[in-house]
C-alpha cells in the first residue's frame, strides 16, 4: 500500500484542525463537500483544506 501523500501547506487541512480539536471550524469548512481525501477520506468544499483531494463527482 502507498504511503499517504500530502500536497500542499499541511496546516490548513482538516487533519490537522481535527487533531487540534477544532470541530466547528471543520463541520463549517465540509458544509457544502465537493472534494474527498484521498488518503484519510474526508471531506471538504476547498481542495486547499485535503491532502490528498479529488473532486466527488456528483450524479445526475
């Protein structure tokens, strides 16, 4: 298996505001999700906020 992958600055991702306890500021920043995390599967509406993101590709 791969080892998970950051790109971009770490700070603003939601791992990181998780693991500081910051919850508000994550359910605010995956209100409206438009990107997944490809390495811990959360999500965001700014692919700025993931790791490793990739559009969530919505149905018709």
């Amino acid at each position: 298996m791969a080892k998970p992958v950051c790109k971009g600055e770490h700070e603003g991702h939601l791992c990181v505001l998780a693991s500081r306890g910051r919850f508000q500021e994550i359910k605010d920043l995956a209100r409206s999700p438009k990107f997944i995390c490809f390495n811990c599967g959360r999500v965001a509406e700014c692919d700025a906020n993931l790791c490793n993101p990739m559009p969530i590709e919505k149905k018709p």
